[in-house]
C-alpha cells in the first residue's frame, strides 16, 4: 500500500508498527521549514551571532564524551524547532523503535537492521525469530576473544612453530574500510609487535605490495566476506594461499595461516579453511555496519579483546542517547536534521568530514560509504519516487593537510558545502606544541568559513584598491564542530555509532531504505559478461565504445614492445 498525506503505510512487514506518511516533503511540517527557510536563508552568521552573544553557548548539545556545537549553522533555535516537527511527522522515532526491536525494517530484504545487538551488554535481550541475537553475539565475541589472546600471546603459531607477526585481513567495502578505519585510529592501543595489512583491491599490486615484506611462516591471513562469494576477495584470498604455500609446501598449513570471517560456512569450508577457525555473523548485519562484528577481528587482533569491548562500550552509549534523548538534543539526529536542511532547502550536494586527528585520516572514507551506500538512494521503502534529494557525497581528510589544497573552494569558491570539523583534545602523542598548533587551526577553520573578511577589513589591511575583491571572503559557510577529550577505544566507538545515527536519521526522514545496496550487487555481477571476452575473439556485442576499448585493451595487453 502507498499512503499520501496523513495516512497509514506499514514500513517493516507485519510485526512491525505503522508509520505516519511515506513522502514527508508532501507535509504540513515541511511547508512550514520551507516558509522558514525563506525567512532566514539570506541572513548571515555575522548577523546571528551579532544579534545573540550567548549562541556559541546555546546552539551546542553533549552526549556521552561527544560535544557538538551548531551554532555556526545558517540557522536558529526555531529552526530545529521546525526540524524537529518534520523528525516527528516522518516518524523518525518509531523506526528507530523497530530497529531496535529487531522488526525486519530492512525492507527490500526483509531483514531486521541490528548492528546495534553487537554492542548490546551480556545480560540484554533483543529476540528474532524466536532466537534472542544477543546471547550469539556475546559466543561470537568470546570466541574471538580466545583466539586473538592465542595469536597476541604467541600460543598461536605459523605451521613452522613460528609466531605471527603480521596479520593481514583480504576484504573489500564492509568487509575492508571499516577495520582499515578503526585499526589506524587505535593505533596508539595496537600491540605493536604485529603488523597489520590490508587487501581490498583485485589489482595485484594490492596483494603484492602488502606482502612484499612478510614472510609466509608468521603470517596469518584473515580473509573476511559476509558472502565468501565477492570476487576481489576470493581472487586475493586465492593468491595469498598460494603464497603461503609457495614457501610452507603443506596444505595443512592453510589451518594455521588462514582464518575466515563469513556467514557461508559451506564456502568457507570449501575453500579449506578449518571451520573451528571461522568468526560468524549474521545477515541482520550490512556490511557497512559490521566492524564491531567479526569483521573486526584484525583490530581485535591488534588492540586486545578487552579494549575492543571498551569501543563496544562506546558505540552502546551513544545507541542509549540516540534510544532515549529528545529529538532536539539528540546528537545523531541533530545532525541528520542539519544535513537535510542544507539538502533540501539550500540546496547543497556535499558533507565535507574534516578529522584533525592523523589516527582519523580513513574516517571519511568509511563515512563515505557509510553515508553514500545507505542514503544513495532514490525511491522510497514504498518504491515511489522519494521526490527530493537524498544522501549528501561524502568527502574530505585529516586537516590540517586539506588546508593547503581544496580548502580554497570551501571558502572562496561558489558551492556551499558544509563541514563536520572534528576534534581530538588530548594528544594520543604529545610532541612539543604540535597538539595547540593542531587545534589552532581547526579552530580557526570554522571562524573564518562563518564571519569571512569584509571589504572594509581588507581596504584596512592597506591592500590596494584593485586588489580588494580577490580577498574578500563572503563567510556564511557553515559547519559543526565536534570535540572529543581525546581518541580512545571508547569514545572512538561514540563517534562512530554517532554517524551511523545521523545516516538512519536521514534515511527515515526521506522514507528511504538506508540498509540495501543494490547499486553494489549490480557491480558483482557486470564484469562476470566482460571477464571472458578480454581473453577471446568472441565476437563482442556491446555499445561501439565498450566494443573499441575491450579491442585496444586486448592489442595493449599482448603487446610486447
Ligand atoms: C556493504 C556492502 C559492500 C560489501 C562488500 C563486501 O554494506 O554490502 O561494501 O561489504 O561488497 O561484501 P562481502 O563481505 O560479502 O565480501
């Protein structure tokens, strides 16, 4: 059924509860953002900080170790007012609710959406198909414990006897950025003992240079795929067995140097891994949401089981905020409602994420898929139209190097982008005054973006009159600042599961399926047609461009000059 206006559609099958409409743009509470939003959308920052000396102070919310101030936002207390009515009318909180019920609000494929049963304490229960998925997590989870305490002792040995020192996990999207994320942002808690290596690509000079200093003997491989069918990792796996097996010359030893992180044991099994040596999750996980699963066993490997529970810890703290806090001082939704107001009443297409922290330097590319896979999307659960713009693109690095490259644009260029800028109090490694020069400059960032330098400041620089304008920097960018006391295990899990909620946020304002993907099962299957083509005449049966270019790759492959 597809409900218009103030009726009733199911949202989740038929456990689940009811939602109020499924296109909110069609909404009194949307008219009235939109009326507001011409209302304030010419106003400057300059003007509203000018106008209310206690807005730095006002226009701020905690949760946990995480403070976020949004005052330098085009926006006033009325707005989130506004956005806040829209929240409620879309039923932000009800599918919130299902989630965490574990009703299958995955509807594409009738899945249950419960990344947050990974974090849930021990003694929680939370019941799917009769099975409470609470208590599988934690054997999940006490099983890695022992194993990587095995492998982080030395009890754990390569074939030969010899101890593991380098551990290199072969996956891609959900299966790879998030534990590449997380193992570079608690480096500073890693055993550094080990090394730890990543293959996603199906380019061979992935595979090649992540190896190219290890030796067989004290490498264990961890190769990590929900499916065990995605053909990059099967295809790396493939080759790192034969590596292996180059120098250690016993099938045995693929026991003792490869373990698997999967749900399709069968396709484990086949490919020789011991099944004792397989970390299961389950299908109610997305990939994008899975580091705090199995999927995370590298960084288990790497920070110890103890301080993994620690994240674990975090990420379920902020899921109690984004569970229990009112809409106007929930972090994830403050957020996701700021987003959707620079969607879809200014306008903007893009979220720049600015970590100042080098640990966080792949946060925006995990935030990209995060974001991007979940709220790519273009019809609504109901499979209309969703009729206005959705997911923001995700882009940006750790500052301050961004500084002295695209920075330019945010400030002086045409777009309006707004900035998440993140900041780490606390040095993980204090280093002379590296930490204030660090913070100075993200501090600054945000300051310029909003107030911008008048004509008049730069005539009072003394710059000559023809060059005034070229320096003029109009202001009015907007961005958040998020400030963390420093870098831990858990507030690193708070700040995490704070974007994963300001995604779902999002997603159930635009009534849109945030968990599916099926842009990315498209792209398993398209190469499957090309594979055998490259390496025949076949004769070949696509558009005149793939045709030409499938002929010259094939002329410059086998060229030898
Ligand atoms: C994540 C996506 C996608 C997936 C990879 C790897 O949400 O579904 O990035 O994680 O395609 O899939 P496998 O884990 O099945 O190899």
């Amino acid at each position: 059924m597809v409900a218009t206006g103030g009726e009733v559609a199911s949202f989740g099958g038929a456990a689940c509860q009811t939602r109020p409409m499924t296109r909110v743009v069609d909404s009194s509470e949307w008219n009235a953002l939109v009326a507001h939003y011409d209302e304030v959308k010419d106003r400057h920052l300059r003007e509203f900080f000018s106008n209310d000396p206690q807005r730095g102070e006002d226009l701020t919310a905690t949760a946990g170790d995480l403070f976020l101030d949004y005052s330098k936002h085009r926006l006033t207390g009325a707005t989130i007012g506004l956005l806040a009515d829209v929240a409620r009318r879309a039923g932000v909180e009800e599918l919130r609710d299902a989630m965490f019920r574990g009703d299958p609000i995955n509807v594409t494929e009738h899945r249950s959406v419960l990344h947050i049963a990974l974090r849930a304490p021990r003694d929680a229960e939370i019941v799917v198909d009769g099975v409470n998925v609470v208590a599988e997590v934690h054997g999940v989870l006490d099983r890695m414990a022992a194993f990587s305490e095995r492998v982080r002792s030395g009890e754990w040995t390569g074939h030969t006897g010899k101890r593991i020192d380098a551990i290199v996990n072969i996956g891609i999207g959900g299966s790879d950025l998030g534990p590449r994320m997380a193992t570079t942002a608690l480096a500073a808690f890693s055993d550094r003992s080990m090394r730890y290596r990543f293959v996603s690509n199906i380019d061979g000079s992935d595979f090649r240079e992540a190896t190219q200093d290890l030796d067989p003997e004290t490498t264990l491989f961890i190769v990590a795929s929900k499916t065990f069918t995605t053909l990059e990792t099967m295809t790396n796996a493939g080759s790192a067995r034969e590596w292996s097996l180059a120098k250690l010359r016993d099938d045995a030893a693929v026991a003792r140097h490869f373990v698997a992180v999967s749900t399709n044991a069968d396709e484990v099994t086949k490919f020789g891994i011991d099944p004792d040596n397989m970390f299961g999750f389950w299908d109610w996980v997305g990939g994008r949401y899975s580091f705090d699963s199995a999927i995370g066993l590298s960084l288990m490997l790497a920070i110890g089981a103890d301080q993994f529970g620690d994240m674990l810890a975090g990420f379920h703290a902020m899921d109690e905020h984004f569970r229990t806090a009112p809409i106007e001082s929930n972090l994830p939704m403050l957020m996701g409602l700021i987003g959707v107001w620079y969607g879809n009443c200014f306008g903007a297409e893009t979220l720049a994420v600015l970590p100042y922290s080098q640990y966080l330097a792949h946060l925006p590319a995990y935030l990209q898929q995060l974001d991007m896979e979940s709220n790519g999307k273009s019809v609504t659960r109901e499979g209309e139209p969703v009729g206005m713009q959705t997911g923001p693109i995700v882009w940006g690095q750790a500052g301050t190097n961004g500084q002295h490259a695209y920075y330019q644009l945010i400030h002086q260029g045409t777009k309006l982008i707004p900035a998440d800028f993140i900041c780490v109090a606390r040095a993980a490694q204090p280093l002379g005054d590296h930490q204030d020069l660090l913070v100075a400059n993200l501090l600054a960032q945000p300051e310029a973006l909003a107030f911008g330098k008048t004509r008049e400041e730069v005539i009072a620089d003394g710059v000559e009159t023809d060059q005034v304008e070229a320096r003029v920097f109009a202001g009015n960018h907007p961005s958040s600042t998020i400030l963390m006391p420093e870098l831990t295990p858990h507030t690193f899990g708070q700040l995490i599961a704070l974007y994963e909620h300001k995604v779902f946020t999002q997603g159930a304002i635009w009534n849109i399926n945030s968990f599916d993907q099926w842009g990315v099962e498209l792209g398993k299957q398209l190469a499957q047609r090309i594979v055998p083509e490259l390496d025949s005449d076949a004769e070949l049966t696509h558009d005149s461009s793939t045709n030409a270019l499938i002929r010259r790759y094939r002329q410059l492959r086998d060229r030898r000059d």
